[in-house]
C-alpha cells in the first residue's frame, strides 16, 4: 500500500494527518467521485503478532464499520465505504473541516470554550446521542477527541470504534473478553469502572465528563494517575462547574450534576429529553410538570455491601488522554496502544505469561516498543501500589516479571526490578513468607549480575531484613540490617539517605528485640542526620521522629514521648496536611500518650476531634475511624463514664466484626473492651462470656501459648474469681502459668 499508495484502485492517499498504536488516518481523493476523503487504515499485523489477538482486532474494525455505516445523522460523521486490501483493513469517510474538542482546549491554552459555545455543543452532541441510543448503538467512549466543532459550527461525534449494538451484547462480550480496555479513564461511567451493565446512560455519563472539561477547562476527576481517576469517577461526588466558573447559567450545571449521577438510574431517561432539557434551558423556559423523566432504576451489585472493585482489566491500563489534542482533523484516529492490557508476544509468537522462566537457548532481541511497553506497565503497577492497591499492583508487576524474563533473561536487571515489585507487594498482603522467598530470590540474582555491594542487591537484601522483621524474626533481621548497613557506609558513606533508611530499620528492629535504649540511641542519631541533610519537616525526618517518639513511649517517657508525637503531628500537618493519614496517625499517638500520662479529658477532647476528621476523610466504617473511636471508649472508661464507654465499645465491636471479621485481633480488642466495661458495671456473667469468646478465638487462630492467649485466659480467670468461682478460676491460672513456663523453656 505504501508503494501505490492506491487502495482497491480508488482511493489515493495523500497526507498522513493521523496515527495511533495500532492504526493511521490519511487525507485521500476517491478517484471515481473526485472528491476528499478520510480514510482509516488497520496497520498489517506480521507473523510476530499473536494471532488471536489479530483476529480480535480485525473484527473490532469490521465491527466499527458496520456499525458506522449504518448511521445517518448530521451530527454523526459519515462512513462511505469500508474493506480490506492486501490484507490492510481501511473505512473510508468524510473527511472533517474542523477542529476536535481536545484541540479546541488546547487551542485555549486549556481555558474552558465560550459559554454558548459550551451550551450549544451540549445541545448538538445530545441531538446526536438521542438518535445514535435509539438505533440500539452505545459509543462507549465519548471523549473531546471523539466530538469535532466544524468550521461552519455544526458539531460531529466521531469513532464509533468500541459502540456496542444493544441486541448483540453476547457477542460484545466475547470482543472485550480479552483484557482489551474499552473506554479512556477520564471519561468513563462508574459502571464501566466495575465492570456492570453499560447501555446509552453510560454515553451519558461520559457527556457530562466532556461537557465539565469543555465548560472548566478540567475534567470532573483530573489526576494523572489512572488508577485515581477512576475511583473517582466510581466514588466521589464532583465539585459543581460553577465553583470553577460563576458565569455558567445555573441550569448547565444542574444538567452536568445530573450528567455525572454516580448511578445510572439518577440520570436523565435519554439524550432526548437532555436535549429538550438544553434547549428549554437556553430559552429561559421551564419544562412542563412530569415532562421530564429519571431513568429507571438498574440495580448495582456490590458484593457483600461494599465498593465494587475495579475490574481485572483496569489492573495494567495507561493513563490514557484528557483533552490534549489529539489525532487529525476529520476523525479521531485510533488509539488501540492506550487500550492493550492483556499479554504481549516475544518476536516468536510466544506469549509472554505465567511464571518466571530459566536461563535457556539465545533468545531474540526484544524490540524497542516491546520493551518501551513494559516500562510503561512497570510504572502503572508502581502508581497502583503508591495508591495502596498492593492486590492489584502485584498482578501487574507478576505479569511483567515473566514477560520480562521471557523477553530480556531471568537475571536482567529490568525482570529482577519487576521480580522485586513483586516481593513488595506480597509483603504489604501479609503474604510474608512467600515474600521472603521472591526478595531472597532477587538478591541472589542481583547479586550475581550486579555484584553484593551494588544499591539494588543491596535494597533486596534489605527487604528480606524488613519481612523477617515482619515474621517475628528479629534476631535473623537484625544480622541482615547490620550487614546491609556495614556494606552501605562502606560503599555509599553513613550520611547516604539509603544508609540512614538502614538505620532507621535497624533502630526498628532493635525495639522490637527489646533493645529499647540502643533503639532510642539510633533512631534520635538518624532523626538528627535526616534533619540536617533532608529538613526537620521532610517526610523522612519526621517518619524516624516518630519511631523515636515509640521508642520513648515502650520506655515510659510519656511526657518526652508526649511532646514528640506533638511535634511531628505539627509538621505533618503544615507539610502534608491536617488531612493526611500520616498526620492523623501522629495525632492519635499524641492522645495515646495523654491516657497514658492520666490527662483522660484531654485524650477525650482530641479523640473526639479525630473521630469526626477521621469519618469525614474514610468513612464510619473505615478501620483508623474505628480505632479513633476505640480510644475514645477507652478514655470515657478512664474517666469512669462506664455506660457511654460501653456502648462505644459494643458499636466498633459490631462494625470492626462486619467489616474485618470476627477473628480480626482488632475486632477481638473491642470485644475484650466490652467485657472491660460490662465488669465495671457489675455484670460479670456477661463480662465473662466475652472475655471467654476472645480467649477461645484467639487460642484457634494463635496457639494455646500465645502471650495473647494466655493474657485473655487471665482475664477468664479474674471474671470466675469475681463471679465467686474461685475454684475454676485457681484451675485457670494454674493451666496459664504452666504454659507460659513450657513456653520460655528452651527447645531440647
């Protein structure tokens, strides 16, 4: 094709005015009509290329032809003809004097467009939809790249490449059943997000995102991260256009709100009675009463009354592209790079999944895109982790550690970076033993291909310290922290930020070995160096201030520890905000340290206060919510307020059990404050049942010896004695006392 430049000896191509991954987009004359044309191209796909995968793609091209052609609407761009020529799939179309909506923005230097531009473009995009919806057709994936504002003012919408026809969804299914994104995240319905039925309100949905950006000059949701926009298109509400631009009539903003309903069922009925709802808008007139419908109610799933989550196919996807210019200016052109999730192939057709293979026969040299690829899915697990999303990012980071492997050799430094991502996630999951095995495993390779003192050998060895830390395996910790910070003040020099981060590790470890005095030495030597080198309010700084405040705590320096904690509560509020849960945790400790030092009212006052910010930031049921307001039962009993404590107690006890389980060590907390409380109260038969239920679970989950169990069978005892069955209680304390003797006696 390139050498004729002819397609099907009619359509010559002329000048390429636009590219995607997997597609371009030429200026072409039809030679029998004599005119202009667009013409859209599948690149040929080699040998190299997975077959299925191909096969996918070509249908989805037919598809979007098919469904294309058959579309007659002045707001909708028209196809002419589609096929397929020496094997190059090509849709033929007109071709669009115009700009985009992305380049519009851009064009604004990303201000928002006139207000009656913005409102007549909602109007015409909405004629639009209501005659696309009632063809049974769904984009899918409205954008500002996808809508073009021609030259004479009439608006387009462009690309129906991913519409789904209504009456065909079986065979849709089986199209994005493949890990093949469908959608770009910035523009996305909630439930596209999670994975529910889509039909015309998610084109909705996706207006109201476009119509925001257009009418703010931002999206509704605007992070660069894919991961966080997404959440919030599925879980926060929008701010109004209106706090972004006060000259919006207030009726747009009403009909954006209305837009960008979380549920489909709160949206309008159709794009039909949106537009009525426009026009009337524009004019100043008011709909007549019941004119106006919601559409029905559809049902949204959410297993076992939470948030849905995020589908599998949202684990490796890109960012994809808010309006920043794209494509040509006729049709948008296509962008299947931004959509590929699923498995890429090496330059034999193999596909690169599963797990992480031997050194074997030579294998070919990875292509750039191939590697570039992988790097850019690297970085999307690394994005997910940083928001928290350890589950997800360690799907990602698996899947590119044997692409990797398979494509560069299993002691590449690019597969052992993503083998120790790997190891990161499996040990921010409690999955710490297999994580000890995948750090050990990149320490070794990283050893052999880098040499023992280079920093990635080292940051592995590092790791395993920190999961042996996580295993109770202190005294195997510490000998790894110290060899790792011997060889990093060798090689790196002691006031290295990766070697005070060792430090900071080992002074961890040593509290925890119960070295209480050398850990409180090291942590203030580290917290003083990093105060020096990095800032007294740098992140880092205050993370080792903070352990140094433990360390004082575990040392009964409660008023060191007191003002300590309140230091770093201070700076972490100016630094990262009053919000942030780091300050909130720093804040937390500071009430800990009241009770401790007897100032109950005080811990009261400021629990109460991190209860509220705490529900407002995560929610009543969020576990740091529960924990503020556990300590504020504890300190309503410390003040002898015995009921309000109770009923505190019994209230995080009965959600910490629906959200975290009944076995959870602090669901167990509660339910031993409840018998704390009804024993002050004088109802120990009750007290007693309580505390027996948490000595039962935790004998189950822990072992008979464990220092928990055998302090909540201490607690059993006191409950019998009180209940004047001091017999039973002797029996029990006996049983205890034994145990904790056959504990601490060493192994033969």
């Amino acid at each position: 094709m390139a050498d004729t430049r002819l397609i099907q000896s009619r359509y010559r191509l002329l000048d390429l005015i636009g590219r995607g991954g997997m597609g371009e987009v030429w200026r072409a004359r039809d030679e029998s009509l004599g005119r202009q044309v667009a013409v859209k191209c599948l690149k040929p796909m080699g040998p190299q290329h997975d077959q299925a995968f191909t096969r996918i793609l070509r249908e989805r091209f037919r598809r979007e032809a098919r469904v294309a052609a058959a579309l007659q609407h002045r707001g909708v761009t028209v196809v002419h003809d589609f096929g397929e020529s020496d094997g190059v799939l090509y849709l033929v179309m007109e071709l669009l004097e115009g700009r985009n909506l992305s380049q519009l923005l851009e064009d604004n230097k990303q201000h928002p467009l006139p207000v009656a531009d913005v409102v007549d473009i909602a109007e015409q995009v909405a004629d639009a939809l209501g005659y696309t919806h009632k063809q049974g057709i769904v984009h899918r994936d409205l954008k500002p790249a996808n809508i073009m504002r021609l030259d004479d003012g009439a608006v387009k919408i462009c690309d129906f490449g991913i519409a789904r026809l209504g009456h065909d969804i079986g065979f849709t299914s089986r199209l994005t059943g493949t890990g093949i994104a469908m959608g770009t995240p910035h523009y996305m319905s909630p439930e596209q997000i999670s994975g529910g039925e889509v039909d015309h309100r998610s084109d909705l949905y996706s207006l109201g995102c476009v119509l925001y950006e257009i009418a703010t000059g931002v999206p509704p949701f605007d992070m660069d991260d894919a991961w966080a926009v997404l959440v919030g298109h599925r879980d926060t509400v929008p701010e109004p256009p209106r706090t972004h631009r006060a000259e919006l009539p207030s009726f747009f903003d009403e009909v954006v709100l209305d837009l960008l309903a979380k549920t489909p069922g709160e949206r309008p009925a159709d794009a039909g009675d949106l537009r009525q709802r426009i026009s009337l808008g524009r004019t100043g007139e008011q709909p007549e009463a019941g004119g106006l419908r919601l559409a029905p109610p559809v049902p949204v799933r959410h297993p076992g009354g939470r948030a849905a989550r995020l589908p599998s196919w949202t684990r490796n996807m890109t960012t994809g592209h808010k309006a920043t210019g794209a494509a040509y200016p006729g049709t948008a052109a296509i962008d299947h790079a931004a959509l590929l999730t699923g498995a890429w192939t090496t330059g034999t057709g193999q596909v690169l999944t599963g797990g992480f293979p031997s050194a074997g026969p030579a294998r070919p040299t990875p292509s750039a895109e191939l590697l570039a690829t992988l790097a850019g899915r690297h970085s999307a697990g690394l994005n997910l982790g940083r928001l928290g999303h350890w589950e997800e990012a360690g799907d990602v980071h698996r899947a590119v550690a044997a692409d990797r492997a398979l494509a560069l050799g299993p002691d590449h430094p690019d597969t052992l970076a993503s083998r120790y991502e790997v190891g990161f996630t499996l040990s921010r999951t409690g999955r710490a033993a297999d994580a000890l095995r995948e750090f050990g495993q990149v320490a070794e390779g990283r050893e052999r291909a880098l040499g023992p003192d280079h920093p990635e050998t080292l940051a592995a060895r590092q790791e395993t310290a920190y999961v042996l830390g996580q295993l109770g395996r202190h005294f195997e910790a510490h000998q790894v922290y110290a060899a790792v910070l011997a060889s990093r003040e060798r090689s790196m020099g002691p006031d290295h930020p990766d070697t005070l981060r060792c430090r900071h590790n080992l002074a961890f470890n040593l509290s925890r070995l119960g070295r209480l005095e050398d850990s409180y030495r090291m942590a203030r030597e580290v917290a003083d160096a990093r105060g020096r080198l990095l800032g007294e309010t740098h992140p880092d700084t205050l993370v080792t201030l903070y352990e140094v405040a433990y360390t004082l705590g575990r040392l009964d320096r409660w008023n060191e520890a007191l003002m300590t904690y309140r230091e770093v509560a201070q700076a972490r509020a100016a630094v990262l905000g009053a919000d942030h849960p780091d300050t909130l945790s720093a804040r937390y400790e500071v009430g800990i340290s009241l009770g401790r030092l007897g100032r109950s009212a005080e811990a009261l006052e400021l629990y109460s206060a991190l209860v509220e910010d705490r529900t407002r930031v995560g929610g009543r049921a969020d576990p740091e919510t529960l924990r503020a307001r556990h300590g504020l039962g504890v300190n309503l009993g410390r003040m002898a307020r015995w009921e309000e404590a109770l009923a505190e107690a019994r209230e995080v006890c009965a959600l910490r059990e629906q959200t975290l389980g009944p076995d959870h060590p602090d669901t167990l907390v509660s339910r031993r404050e409840v018998a704390v409380g009804l024993g002050w109260l004088g109802r120990w038969a009750d007290a007693l049942t309580d505390y027996r239920t948490v000595a039962e679970i935790r004998e189950r989950v822990l072992g008979a010896d464990h220092p928990d169990t055998l302090a909540s069978r201490n607690d059993e005892a006191h409950c019998l004695e009180q209940l004047g069955r001091g017999t039973e209680a002797v029996d029990l304390y006996r049983r205890v006392a034994d145990l904790r003797r056959q504990r601490a006696m060493p192994p033969h």
